[in-house]
C-alpha cells in the first residue's frame, strides 16, 4: 500500500471513530416535513461541488464534486448562502461553508460545517438552528489519461456527523456515504460524474429509506477569468411512499485573482424546489 492509501485508510478509520465515540444521539421529535426535508438536504447538500482547474476538486458554486484534486499543503475555503422557494410558497435560508486541505497529492480532507438555517414553511410555524457536520477523506486513485479515454478516479467516504440543533433540520442520527468521481477533460469541456451510495440511520419514529446519490456535470471557461457550470443530479426515494427527486442548476464563477472567485447559481428540482445561492472561494 503506498503512503496515500494509507493516509486514506486512517482518515476513514477516524470518521468511524468519531461515530463510535459519540455514541448514539438523542430521540429526534419528527414532524410530518422531516422526510421531505431530508430528501432536500441530501440532494442540496450530499455533494459541493464544482470549481476552476486551478482550484481544489469541491467548492460550493453547484453540487457534482470533480476529479481534480490539490497538491500537498494547498487549501481551500468556501462559504455560500442559498435560499430556496418551495412550490407551496414557504422558504428557507442557510449557510454553506467548507474548508479542504490537500494532506498529499492524491489524498485530502474536506470538512463542511452548516452553520445555521432559518425554514419559514407556508402552514405552520417558522423554525431555524444549527445543522450537520460534514467529514469527507477522499483519495485519488487513477489520474486523468490525456492520450486515451480512461477518466481520473477518486474515492471518498462521507460522514455525517449530527449536529444540528432542531430536529426539523437534522435527523439526529449519522449517515455514511462512499462514493465515486469520475472526471476527464474533453477539448474545452471538463466532465465529471458522482456516484454514491448514502446509508442512512433512522430516526425510532420514522423509518428513512437508504439513497442512490448521482451527479453529472460540465463545465468550461468563456474567458480566462470566467467559468460556467451545468449539472442535473437526482437521489432515490427517501422513504416509502416517496418518490426520488430529479434537479438540474447552472452556474457562473468568476476569478478577480489566483486566490479569490465569486460564484452564483440558479436550480430547480422535480418537487418543484427553486434554488439560488451565492458567494465566494479563497484558495491558499
């Protein structure tokens, strides 16, 4: 095994252990909006996300991660907010940050902390708090052949660890997702691909349903400084009687300099979700 894959195997043995040692989290009090929420946290939030060749392979302007990852020592923090507009007229607003840092060439972690939200549904009260935490290693193991078909390969492994503070946000419970990306660079068009597999824990008073989780996007440079984004992703149905949700998103991001980009995006999903989100990348 050489030194990256070993880096990889410690950074998962640690998110299981961070899972064992916290034990098992309190009884969540679920309303009737839990699954739907949950179904929109795992599509608005399983991946983050796409980003310029020069940066690391996950920034927040969309959701499909890409097959390019950092050198050692290189980092990258992000923060976003988004808001979103349900088909019965409620919204919701949250933050979305995340800090990645390359731990070799071939391997880096990716911590994703969402800070805070506020959900106004249409019939019934407001409520707002502390969501999840987000830990991903991930590893590169095949890289991108310019001279032939084979696509760059990474593996990942993402824990949810739960956080949240309002049981309408979070589940309570930890949930485990390996997934593969698959990138190649095509003449001016870098596509990408994420498939992954979410174990879900279950909450005592309502069964949640394990969930296929897949992305495809592209992307590619109007100029030097400016990069646009395209990308439909969907995931399984979230509970009995459920259907999955299909959603497509573009995107824009723009570098003032090698450190600093701003980005926007716009996205709507099968169950009728309009999503928009904003911010910006720094990158060391």
């Amino acid at each position: 095994m050489t030194d990256d894959g070993r880096i990889f195997s410690i950074l998962m043995l640690l998110s299981s252990c961070i899972a064992y040692k916290s034990g098992p989290p309190r009884q969540p009090h679920l309303t009737s909006l839990t699954s739907m929420k949950f179904q929109r946290q795992a599509l608005f939030t399983a991946g983050l996300t796409l980003l310029s060749s020069s940066l690391l392979h996950a920034d927040l302007v969309l959701e499909t991660e890409t097959a390019e990852l950092g050198k050692k020592g290189e980092g990258l923090f992000s923060a976003a907010l988004q808001f979103e507009r349900m088909k019965d007229g409620g919204t919701a607003y949250f933050t979305l940050n995340q800090l990645e840092y390359g731990i070799t060439d071939r391997a880096e972690i990716l911590i994703e902390p969402f800070f805070y939200e506020w959900d106004k549904p249409k019939d019934g009260s407001s409520y707002s708090g502390v969501g999840d935490l987000e830990i991903t290693p991930s590893y590169m193991m095949v890289l991108d052949d310019p001279h032939s078909w084979v696509p760059a390969a990474v593996a990942a492994f993402k824990l949810k660890v739960p956080t949240a503070t309002n049981r309408d946000i979070g589940t309570g419970e930890f949930d485990y997702q390996p997934y593969i990306i698959l990138g190649k660079v095509i003449g001016p068009w870098t596509w990408n691909a994420n498939l992954g597999y979410n174990f879900v824990t279950s909450p005592s008073d309502e069964p949640l349903k394990d969930q296929f989780i897949y992305d495809l996007s592209v992307q590619t440079n109007l100029t030097p400084d400016l990069t646009v984004f395209a990308e439909i992703f969907s995931n399984s149905s979230p509970a009995s009687g459920e259907k999955g949700t299909f959603a497509e998103a573009i995107a824009a991001e723009y570098k003032f300099n090698e450190h600093f980009n701003v980005f926007t995006s716009i996205g709507y999903a099968s169950d009728k979700v309009t999503t928009f989100r904003s911010g910006f990348n720094i990158e060391w």
